[in-house]
C-alpha cells in the first residue's frame, strides 16, 4: 500500500481520520487486553493454547495504527500554527 501525502489532504478530512484513528487505537488496545486477560485465564485452567498468544499478535497492528495517528496529529498541529 503506497504512502498518502498528508500535506495534500484537506484539514477537514485529516481531522475526521484522526478521530476514526483514535476510536480503533482505543478499541484494539482494549480488546488486546481482554484477550490477554482470557488467555491467561484460560492457561491457567486448561494449559497453554494457540488463543493464549492472540494478543501478541494483534500488537503490531496497534503500533502501526498509533503511529499514523501520531502523524496524522503532527501534521494537524502543523497546519494549526
């Protein structure tokens, strides 16, 4: 997938991503913590499975989404000042 030029997007569009991007960073941090809180819950009481490390690799994706948040808002604050 090839790179978007946040200069050229209208400030209107980058503020509406950035609350898009904020809601699905929160939701994914939150769901990455129920399932690691039910992975070890399930470890516990029937051994370790496949569904203990589905957490783990969810956290890539939270890392590259909080990341293009980070941009998205830096390149706001930019247009701001």
């Amino acid at each position: 997938m090839a790179q978007e030029d946040l200069t050229k997007i209208a400030t209107q569009e980058l503020e509406k991503r950035a609350k898009f991007m904020k809601i699905i960073v929160w939701a994914m941090a939150i769901s990455m913590v129920i399932m690691a809180i039910s992975g070890i819950i399930l470890s516990i009481k029937k051994g370790f499975s496949a569904l203990s490390t589905t957490a783990i690799c969810f956290l890539p994706l939270v890392i590259i989404f909080s990341a293009q948040l980070k941009k998205i808002t830096k390149e706001l604050k930019s247009r701001v000042n």
